[in-house]
C-alpha cells in the first residue's frame, strides 16, 4: 500500500494564515513608519513637547512659590504678634506684682543676699538723690506713679 500524503485546503485555515499575514505585514509596516517619522519628524514634535513642559513647570513653580512666600510672611506676622503679646503680659504680670510687693511689705525689711545665681546680670543704672525732699514723698510712692515707670521701661524697650 501506498502512503500519501494529501493535502486539503479549507476555506477557514486559508482565512486565518491570511489574516496573520496580514497582521504581521501591518506590523512590519508600522514600524517602518515609526521608524521614519523618528528619523524626520519626532524631533521637532518632542522639542515642542520639551518647550511647553518648560511653560507649565515655571509656571508652577511660580505659583507654589507665592503661595509659599505668602505663607511664611503670615506665619513670621503670627509669630512676632503672639511673641510681643506674650512679652507684654509678662511685663503687666511683674510690674503688677511688684507694685503688690512694694505697697503691703513694709519698708524697714532686713537686707537679704541672694546667691550669685538668683542675681540679675545687669547693671543699675544710678539713683539720683533727690536734694531737700521730706522723707514722707518717698514712702508715698502711689500705683500710678509704679505704672509710669512701667511704662517707660516698655517704651524704652520697643
């Protein structure tokens, strides 16, 4: 007996390997066309895409940078207005304890020394005697006048 082999074409296994041809040969051929427009065009068009990027990105930065300009401005404002606010109320809070202190406490107190570390650093400024003044102006010392001074050392200050 013989073998043979016989070989039948069908209508479908001839669509498919036409159809795979022809997707390969469109493959083919779209990387020719890339290729070509990488060769010719691609550089002008990316070169746009690289200039409009350069647009937006200084824009942004731009307005990132206001915003975090106008951020900081508010913050170092918040800042310097509770630092002075705090300030004040410390100096309101000692003159007033001070003024307690020197109106119930009575004049003729022993002198204590403090240690060196319980000591203010600064130097006095000089007392000037007051020449012909009966002792009784200087134990009347009123809260009004402990408040001027007060706020004359505030004013020195600023």
């Amino acid at each position: 007996m013989r073998n043979t082999i016989q070989i039948r074409s069908t209508p479908v296994g001839d669509a498919v390997f036409n159809a795979s041809r022809q997707v390969w040969l469109a493959s083919l051929g779209a990387a020719v066309v890339t290729r070509e427009w990488a060769q010719t065009g691609a550089g002008t068009t990316f070169r746009k895409f690289v200039k409009e990027g350069t647009v937006v990105e200084s824009r942004a930065i731009r307005i990132v940078g206001d915003r975090l300009e106008g951020s900081f401005t508010k913050a170092n404002t918040l800042w310097k207005r509770a630092r002075h606010t705090v300030s004040a109320r410390v100096r309101q809070a000692a003159d007033t304890a001070v003024t307690l202190v020197q109106s119930n406490l009575p004049r003729s107190l022993p002198k204590v020394t403090l240690p060196g570390m319980l000591t203010t650093t600064r130097a006095k400024a000089p007392v000037a005697k007051r020449a012909g003044k009966a002792k009784r102006g200087a134990k009347t010392r009123t809260a009004k006048t402990v408040k001027r001074g007060a706020r004359a050392r505030k004013a020195a200050t600023k």
